[in-house]
C-alpha cells in the first residue's frame, strides 16, 4: 500500500505532535522522562519509516520497531492514562498496512497486553478489578487492526485488479496487432503471387506471339499480344485494389476467427469466463463495422474487468432484419449513478457515424449490458470496398 501519501504524513506528524504535548503537560512530575521517551519514539518512528524506509521483518528495522514497543510500555507504565496508546494505535496501524498478518496479528495483541500490563503496573498491581476498565479497550485495538488490515487488503485488490487491467489491454493490443499484420502479409503474398504469376504468363503470350509473327503469322501473333495485355490489364485492377485494401482499410483476415481469439486471450489472461454465441453465417461486412464490432468487444470486456469486477460475461453476435446485432452481458456490479467513460463514449460516436445504435443500461440481476445494431453494407457498397 501506498503510505507516501500526504495524508498518511499528516496524520502521523499530528498524532505524534498531539501524544506528545499532552504527555507533556499530564506529567509535571516525571516531565523530563516522558519528554526523552516521547521524544525517543518520535525520532524513531520519523527515521525509520519516513527518511530511511526500513523493513518491519528484518535486520535493523525490525529492531527500531519493537524498541518503539518498549518504550510506549514504559510511558503506558508512568502515564496510566489513554494517552500513551496512541503510540500503540500508530505502531499497529502501520504494522497492519505494511506487514503480513503473520506479523501484524500478533503484535496487535502485544500492544494491548502492554497498554493492560502498563495500567497494571501503574496503579501498583492492585486487584484485578480496580483495572478491569482496560478490558473493553480490547475492541478498540481489534477494530483498529481489522479496519487498517481491510483497507490494506482491498488496496492490494485494486492493485492487482489494475495490474490484469494493463495486462490484459496489452494482450488486446498486441492481439489487434497481429491480426491486422496478418491481414497485411496475406495482401502481400497475393500481390506477389498475382504479379509473378501474370508477368510469367504474359512473358509466354508475348514470346508465342513473336514466333508466330516471324513465321509471318500477324494476325495470330497480334491475338497473343492482345490477351497477353488483357492479362495484364486485369492482374493490374487486381493489384490495385489489394493496395487499396493494404493502405485504407483495417479488416481481418478471419473476422469469427478474430473475436475468438479476443475471447480465448481474456479467458487466459484475466481468469474470467466468457460465454459466446456468434452467428456461423455472418454476412460480408465493412471493414469499418468488422473494426466497430472487434473493439467494442474488447472494450466492452476490459471495462467489465476493471470497473465491475466482473467473473463472467455473455457474448452475442447474430444477423436480424438486415442488421448486426451486438449484445455484451457481464455479472459485476453496476453503480446507480455512471457516464459512460471516453472509450465508450468514443465508441458509441463511430456506431453513430455508421447509422447504427449504441446502448447500455443496467441489468435488473446486476451487471451491464452493452447492445450495438449496425445496419448492413449494401451489395454495391461491399462490391467497391472488396
């Protein structure tokens, strides 16, 4: 956990400063020992934790530590007031956010054994019943450690959950990556397969047509140069709009094939489960809505990862009245009061600028669901994309 914070030293430096004057002004008899000791735990704590940022389980750290015990017990023993517990309060409240439980349990009850063997020993050891105030102090010193040792826990959680959230987009992208290369080198081969190919047959066209033509055969020679161009002519539309796909569309070799790949590489990466259902007989669509449908998927998934906690979602893609119809559901929890964030907002404004619809909205058994419908391409339109 994070105690570099401003606030974690603010709270330190002012419940050290408040032990201190009250210390100070409660023990005008022993005021010079209570001063070294206050003053002793104050240095302690400030160089151990804030300048030299030692270890609580070993070597000198863990020394300074327990000194620090030592020395609340002889305040808790000349004080016997509540005071002194504060120290207690800060040692466990660190010992909680920074050390295993291992550690930190134990010395949680050591502290309250020294705040009760202090009062103890500064009343003389008297029967148990003059001091038996200090048992309802026990509950403080539990809930003190468990609300330090839950804050802690739940730091750790957000960490870890933050840690798979940058994994799992790195996956994403490296995923996005290398479908779209593939799709990339695929044009390439055709284009190297379509030229090579062509230019051999055209080689052959034209060197037919020059035997014919020096056996005197013009008209037989001039019909191989002819569909040795024509050859060329189309092989060259051909290569042209390979290039056009290369350069101005992002599509995917294998759409299915891609989403699923998406879901296998969340499955494995973030530990979730993804249930799917999408459609074995998906149309030809746009690049554009191939590109929608892929990233409002991953997005889709990302933010139910990192914002609901999700475990489980369920994925649809299927074909109805002439539209993609899009619908992501996931099991996390879905506060009463959101925005949709820049990448879902971002989203919804390129499902718009494709004449489709975009809508999320709260499931009544808790959880999103995110709905796209995208109408169709035209035949016309795909034929001029192709």
């Amino acid at each position: 956990m994070n105690l570099k914070h401003p606030i974690f030293h603010t709270i330190l430096y002012l419940s050290l400063l408040i032990t201190f004057v009250f210390l100070y002004l409660q023990n005008p008899a022993d005021r010079l020992i209570v001063t070294t000791l206050a003053s002793a735990f104050t240095l302690l704590q400030i160089v151990r934790y804030r300048i030299l940022e030692m270890s609580l389980l070993r070597g000198p750290g863990r020394f300074l530590f327990l000194l620090q015990w030592v020395i609340v017990f002889a305040l808790q023993i000349i004080d016997g007031t509540f005071i002194p517990q504060i120290y207690f309060f800060i040692m466990i409240t660190e010992a909680a956010l920074r050390a295993p439980i291992r550690f930190s349990g134990p010395f949680t009850v050591a502290c309250y054994l020294g705040f009760a063997l202090g009062v103890y020993f500064h009343f003389g050891m008297p029967p148990f019943g003059e001091v038996s105030f200090v048992l309802p102090r026990m509950m403080e010193y539990g809930m003190n450690f468990a609300f330090c040792y839950t804050a802690r826990m739940l730091n750790d959680q957000k960490e870890e959950l933050n840690r798979a959230h940058d994994k799992l987009k790195a996956a994403h992208l490296q995923l996005e990556e290398k479908t779209l290369m593939e799709e990339r080198m695929r044009i390439s081969r055709d284009i190297h397969d379509l030229i090579g190919h062509t230019l051999t047959t055209a080689l052959v066209g034209m060197e037919a047509g020059k035997q014919l033509a020096l056996h005197q055969r013009t008209e037989q020679a001039v019909a191989k140069l002819e569909q040795a161009r024509t050859q060329v002519l189309e092989s060259l539309q051909q290569v042209r709009k390979s290039v056009h796909t290369l350069y101005e569309q992002k599509s995917f070799i294998r759409f299915k094939g891609s989403l699923l790949e998406l879901i296998d590489r969340t499955e494995q990466v973030a530990g979730v489960r993804v249930l799917h259902a999408i459609a074995d007989d998906l149309p030809p669509m746009s690049a554009q809505q191939e590109i929608t449908v892929y990233r409002a998927l991953q997005e889709g998934l990302t933010n139910g990862i990192r914002h609901g906690r999700c475990s489980e979602f369920r994925f649809a893609l299927r074909i109805q009245d002439g539209c993609v119809h899009f619908e992501l559901t996931d099991n996390g929890a879905m506060p009463k009061k959101w925005k949709l964030g820049f990448g879902l907002s971002a989203m919804r404004e390129r499902v718009t600028k494709l004449g489709g619809q975009f809508e999320v909205e709260a499931v009544e058994q808790g959880g999103c669901r995110l709905r796209i419908l995208l109408p169709l391409p035209a035949a016309e339109t795909m034929s001029e994309i192709s």
